[in-house]
C-alpha cells in the first residue's frame, strides 16, 4: 500500500481516537502544502487550525473498528470526507453570512468572499487525492461515490435556498427532509458506505449501513437546529438559524401544528440578517413556548432514534448496534441538558 | 472500454469537430442528468446551453489527432476539462460581479450568488466522474493531474485577488505572469499533458508539451486581456477589466514604462465597478494611446509567439508544429483586426 507507507502512520489496527484524528489532520496538512503556496495555503492551513469535532473521520474509525478493518486502509477516506465537510462549512458560513466558526472569524469574514470562494474549490478539488494515490481496490467505487455524495450535498444546499425563500406553509415537512437529506444525511450514508465498500461487505449490509447513516444524519441535523435556538454553537451568538431565515426543523415542527402563525413568523424570517433583533428571537420563543414547540420536536426526535435503534440489522448484529447507540449518545448529548433545562423553565 | 461502450459515440477515429464537441456536450448533459434534479439541474442545464467556443475540448480533439489517438480515448478527458472550466467560470464571473456571459446573464445575476457557488461547486465535483468510471490505463494519473491543475486554477484566482490590490508598481509583471500561470497556462498545460499521458507518450514529450500549451495559455490571456479593452467580448460591454480593477496585461506593460502613472491608474482601478465612468476609461485610454501601449504590447505579444514557435520540439515534429501554428492563429484571431484598425485610428 504505497500511500500508507508514505504516510508514517504507524498503523495498529485498533490505535485510538486521538492517534487516528491526529494522523487525518496530518495528512490534511500535507496535502495542503503539497497543493499550494503563499496565501492559498495560509488561509488553508488557518481554516483547519481550528479543528472542530472531526465527528466525521471519527465515524469513520468506529465503524472500521466495528467491523475488524485495520484503521489504515479507512485513513484516506476518511481525510477525504473530513476536507469535503470543511469545504462546505467554509462555502456555507459565506451564503449564510456566518461570522464565527469553531470561536473564529469564518474564512470570508476574515479574507472577504472571493477569497473564500476560492478556498473552498481549493478544498473541493484536493479532497480525493490521497484516495486517488492510495491502492485500494474499491478505490473506483470511493471515488464515484464521493462525487455521487458530495453532488448530493449540493443539491441540498441548493434546495434549503428554495426552502428559505418560504413561499408557502404547505409541504414544508417534506420540503425540509429533501433537504437534510443532501445537506447532511447523504454525507452521513456516504461515509459508512464507504467504509462498507473498503470492507468489501456484501450488498444488503451495505444498504443497511448506508440507511442506517443516513437515519443518523436526519437525527443529528435536527439535534443541530434544536441546538441552534436553545443552546450554545459556539458562534458567539444564539437564534443564528432564524436571523438568517433558515426554515429550521423548529419552524417546519411548529407551522405543521400553527399554520395560522406562517405570516408572523415569515416576516421574522424574510427579515435581512442585521434587522433582526432580540424582540423578534423573543415573539419566536414566546410562540414556541406557549405551544410545546420543544417538547413535540424531542418526541419526534425520540420517535425518530426508536425508529433507528429499531433497524433489522442492528437487531441482529451486536457490535454495530452499540456503535449506533453509542453515535446517538454522542449525538444527543449538546441537546440532553438543554430538553432538562428549558422544560423545567 | 465500458465507458466508451455506454456512451454510444461512434468513435471514427478522425470525427470532425462538430462530432467530436457535440458528443462533449451530450456527455456533459448526460452527467447533469444523472447527477441532479429540480432546480440545480435546471441551472445547471440553462449555463450550458451557451456552450462558448469550447476552445479546451477543441484543443484536446486537435492534439489527440495529431498523435494519431483515437477520439473516444480522449472524450472523457474533454469533458473533465471542459466542466471544470465551466465551474471555474461560474465562480468568477461572481467574483467579479461580471452580469453578462457569451450573452446572457450570468449564474449569480439570474439566480443570485449562493445558488452560483452551489452550480459552480456541483460542476467542480462532477467534473473528473467520467473519468473515474472509464477504464483507461491512465486513469489514475489522469485524476491525480486533474486535482492538480485544478488547484493551480483556483491558485491563479487567489493571486489574481492579490494582485489586484495594486499595492506598488513593483514586481507588477512577475506577479501577473505568476497569476496568469494559474488560472489560465495551467489548465492549457494540464490538458495537453493529459492526451500525452492517454497516449502513454514518453516523459520528454510529455514536459514538452506541457511546456507548449504552457505557454499557449500565456499567449491567450494576454490576447484575452487586450481584447477585453480593444474588442467585442460579447459581454455587452467594453473595459470590464479596468471597471473591476483588473490589472491586466495592458496595465502591467504600461506601468513598466510609465511608473509615473501608477496613481493616476490606481485611483481608477480601485473605483468600485458602478463608479468607474466613460471618463475614466478614456483617461486611461489616453495614456495607452499617448504611449502606444498596444504597440508594446502587441510587440510582447510577437516575441512571446516566435518563442514558442522556436520551441526545439516544434522545429522536429511537423505535425506538432503545423498545429500549434494554427492553434496560435485562432487564438490570435480575435485581435488581428483590433491591431490594424486600432493601430492605423
């Protein structure tokens, strides 16, 4: 395996977390300066400074450990879909107009939006490579399936546009499914697809896997706009979602039971960014509060979670379920004392 | 060849032109299809259907043939380039705030810049797909070399911001040589380097070659940027550049010679674009004129082409060298007549 001996990882089949991130970063970083010079390469080099929680790499690591594959043959995928997420984070924080990411100014806030344009083709294009050096033989597959899930992603970032323009109160559910379903849960499929692939699984376990991962992406996309308005993103600011006039699952969960609130709440969101104002986070969470609006988006949550613990693989095979179960803890856990918190408030 | 098989191109060894960019297109759409629904394959069908001269396929054909390849082997190679160069386009024409192309409007100005990043990035990520399914001998050196010059684009692009912060009149033309190296020379070089590598053509050759169509990329854009202010770029408009503060070639020779000027064109090149009046391009059109900047230029222009023409493959290889002779004339083409009418006005 030329590209394992290339990278010094000294591959123990079961090395742990901070080994195995680690050695993803270390790559990143060399890929990086392989790849570029001069500014290219600092606003890159900056970007990963600050690391987040690499949830995505580390997915990939357990998954591997859950089904006996030594973690250097899961090394490259799992940079490739590390460097694939930053892209869109840094793509996304510029069509969102986020100004903080990870405690820091987002890419175009700190170099102006060309600049981050550009960063994240930079990341965009490099991702596969190493997949592209690497010798493994379902190297095809990873490849076609990283264009297959990366356009998928896309697609979702081109229908939550769609979506936020709120053009009616109908159909927002599903509207909002389609959506995280590319943005987030087909990144999540992906993934464990390819792990499944580098394993060599047969077909029905990989299509388990990947719907599996894709229930997971759904859980922790909602999680994430529960977090958003009632807990701390680490954004400096709180109600991103709605100052942006995302139509979050928060919005979709409480219209579907007040359409009669759709004009409210719309000219809330339709407002420009910097017109939003405390007073209108306020009439949103006196709406919410005075209809459960929390309380029935964690039911659907927990509704959803037993659908996912439910799953005829995870039935039968023991180690996966207690990966998934583990996931979903890990998942949970920014929102299990906020659902505490603010139903005791 | 499965790929060739599937696409259900007739693939005459020697197809004409029309044959050969027409099944180009049908492959670009066929994958625009496959990869997309609902409104990103809308926009994504809507960009190409103003396909441009399609000036890279047209090479790649060019060069192929005068190897003696057979077209189909260099389809998807055609097609990688050319989406790539379209994703390229797409970003800059938003970077640039350019509202019109091959005359219509632009991706940002019809359906706003979040939807142009996500076209842009969808074409980016699709582009290489064919490739990866192919079953060429080459195919992996060919994906490597695709994420290769794709970032030295996206690198040119980052320079290019740089570069036109017009900081000092200083080591301006090393600066836009370096820039032009990467968004344009690059993606010339890469292509040819590519039919080489399909060809399985010897390592001299292939650096050659990439040293030719190198340097072809830097005759190009420095006619691209003399048209630009001298021509028709069927952008309904004439100066772009000096509107969006590009410090084009025009500007670069001129400063050389004329470092006095250097406040008088700065000040107009950092106007924003929807300040930058009729007077100001005539100004700067005063300057050229009083200094016979397009002589100069044009000059430069020569020299750059004797010396490629010089090329000690070229002087051996008459089929190489009867093509990149024609290939320099079509290139020029578009600036032969701005030579005389402007010179003898």
């Amino acid at each position: 395996m030329n590209s394992l001996i290339n990278s010094d990882f000294s591959y123990a089949t079961r090395c742990g977390p901070d080994e195995f991130l680690g050695e993803v970063s270390r790559i990143i970083e060399q890929s990086i300066m392989r790849n570029s010079a001069g500014k290219l390469r600092s606003m890159a080099l900056k970007h990963f400074e600050s690391k987040g929680k690499m949830l995505r790499p580390m997915f990939i690591r357990d998954l591997a450990l859950s089904m006996n594959l030594d973690l250097a043959l899961v090394l490259h995928w799992a940079v490739t879909c590390e460097i694939l997420h930053n892209a869109t984070l840094i793509h996304d924080d510029l069509q969102d107009g986020d100004e903080v990411r990870r405690g820091k100014p987002t890419t175009w806030k700190e170099y102006g939006s060309e600049q981050a344009i550009n960063l994240g083709d930079f990341l965009l294009i490099i991702a596969p490579q190493g997949l592209i050096k690497s010798s493994l033989s379902s190297k095809n597959d990873l490849l076609h399936l990283f264009t297959v899930m990366s356009s998928r992603v896309v697609a979702g970032q081109v229908d939550e546009f769609e979506l936020n323009k709120l053009q009616s109160e109908h159909n927002l559910h599903q509207q909002y499914l389609d959506c995280i379903a590319g943005k987030t849960s087909s990144l999540f499929a992906g993934l464990a697809l390819g792990v499944g692939l580098i394993a060599g699984a047969p077909k029905e376990f990989l299509s388990s896997l990947e719907s599996i991962f894709f229930q997971l992406g759904h859980v922790f996309q909602i999680q994430d706009d529960i977090l958003d308005f009632y807990g701390n993103k680490q954004r400096g600011e709180r109600g991103c979602d709605i100052k942006e006039g995302k139509v979050s699952f928060l919005i979709v969960n409480y219209l579907e039971r007040n359409p009669q609130d759709f004009a409210v709440l719309a000219r809330i969101l339709r407002k420009k960014r910097a017109d939003t104002n405390e007073n209108d986070l306020q009439i949103v969470q006196k709406l919410f509060n005075d209809n459960n609006n929390l309380e029935f988006c964690l039911d659907h949550l927990d509704r959803r979670v037993d659908d996912l613990r439910s799953h005829s693989l995870l039935l039968t095979n023991i180690v996966l379920n207690n990966l998934v179960n583990s996931l979903i803890e890990m998942i949970l856990a920014p929102i299990r004392e906020i659902s505490v918190e603010q139903i005791n408030a």
